[in-house]
C-alpha cells in the first residue's frame, strides 16, 4: 500500500525567459507578474502565488525586511494586472514550456488517488495531502 517516503526533496534548476515581468509596483514587495499564468512569482522563492496568498507571502515569509504594503493598495495593482484567485490545473501545464520565474523541479511526488494530478516537491506536503484528501495516514 503506501510506504514512507524517507524524507524527499525534489532537484531544482532556475527556468529563465520573457514571460516574466516587474511592474513598479511589485518590485518593492520581491514580486514578479509571471504573465503566462497571471499569478505573482516570489522573487526570492521562485514560487508562484495567488492574488490572497501573494501578500501574505511577502509579510510572513520576509519579516525580516519590514515592509509595509496597504492590503488595499495592493490589491489594487493586483487587479489592474489581472492577477488570478486560482492556480491553473496541474493537468492543463502537462506538455507545455516552462514557467519563467520558477524553479523547475526535476524530479517529484504526484499524487495518483483518484487521478487527483496534485504534485508536491516535499514528503510532509504529500503527507498532509494525502491525510486531508483521501484520510490516508503516512508515517
């Protein structure tokens, strides 16, 4: 059945090209507007987020660099630029070129219960996936 999976991280190589931009606006906050998707990308991360997870991101993952953004403002811009609420199916990126702005992960874990297409780069994420989807404990 399912077997632990003994701590696995997926390889990562950068994917550069021209469908990353920098509005003025979202350089302050580390934040890239990856236009094939119309999502945020971190700048530090190489991660893409939503519009609701784009600045809670930024002020929780970087403390440290204090910065203080208007959720108002933000917002704002966001829509301007037509930042999307949700993440495209996994499903609809098989096949096609590389995000820029994002670290490609080589190698992964891809949740398979009931087709369900999900793709994780860490095993605790896959656990919790798996535990809140289908009530499959992983240990």
């Amino acid at each position: 059945m399912y077997q632990p999976l003994n701590l696995y991280y997926s390889s990562i190589e950068p994917v550069t090209g021209q469908d990353i931009h920098s509005p003025a606006g979202l350089h302050p906050c580390g934040l890239y507007h990856q236009t094939c998707t119309n999502l945020l990308c971190c700048t530090l991360c190489h991660v893409l987020l939503t519009l609701s997870a784009g600045l809670h991101h930024v002020q929780n993952a970087y403390k440290d660099l204090g910065l203080n953004i208007k959720t108002t403002d933000f917002n704002m811009m966001c829509k301007d630029l037509g930042i999307q609420g949700l993440y495209p199916c996994a499903l609809s990126l098989s096949g096609i070129d590389a995000h820029s702005g994002l670290d490609m992960y080589t190698w992964a874990l891809l949740c398979l219960e009931h087709k369900c297409g999900c793709i994780f780069t860490f095993e605790g994420a896959m656990c919790r996936h798996l535990h809140a989807h289908y009530v499959v404990n992983v240990s």
